[in-house]
C-alpha cells in the first residue's frame, strides 16, 4: 500500500544525486525553488529578444478570451439551439482557437 503525502517539502536547488535519491527513486514529490536563479536566460529571454534571435519562425499561438486554453467554461448566459434549459451543463469542456503566425507577429 503506497503512504499517502500530506506535505510536499519545497527544497532549494538539490543536488542531482540528491534529488534522485530522495525524491526519484522513492518516489516522492518536492517542489523544487531556485534551480534557475544563475541561468542566464532568466535575464537575457524576453520577448523582444526572442523577437530578434527567432522573428520569422513560425509559431502555433492558442486564442482564448480569458487566457486559459483546454479549460472548463461556465455556461452561465448561454443559449444552444436544440438544448432546453434543464438540458444545459453547467460548464463545458473548450478547446481553444489555434492561429499560426511568426514569432515576431505574437510578441506585438
């Protein structure tokens, strides 16, 4: 019978051999906090820069009008035709619009 996990420990930068002891190969979960903080593309990538080195290359940007793709939506005020009101779910399941476009396009 696996333990059950109450608490999930937050551990700052673990070791690689740490980390695969402690956590892997028993199986047990961690958040792990600070194992970017001297990567220099924490700085150095943003948009802009993104914008620059990758302009020109194509991109699949998912189109939501809350910003969450893949997510539930209430219902709340909506009509479909074919459905009464006791037929309606409360919430849907939505897909979000996928539009292509250059890398360059989406940062502006």
């Amino acid at each position: 019978v696996r333990e059950l996990v109450s608490h999930v420990p937050r551990i700052h930068s673990p070791s690689p051999i740490g980390f695969l002891r402690d956590h892997v190969s028993s199986n047990r979960p961690a958040v792990i906090t600070g194992a970017f903080d001297d990567w220099p593309a924490m700085e150095r990538w943003n948009l802009d820069y993104l914008a620059d080195a990758m302009g020109d290359a194509k991109v699949s940007v998912n189109v939501t009008p809350d910003g969450r793709g893949d997510a539930l939506l209430s219902t709340d005020g909506w009509t479909v035709s074919g459905l009464g009101d006791d037929e309606m779910p409360g919430e849907v399941f939505v897909q979000p619009e996928e539009r292509e476009m250059t890398l360059r396009e989406f940062a502006t």
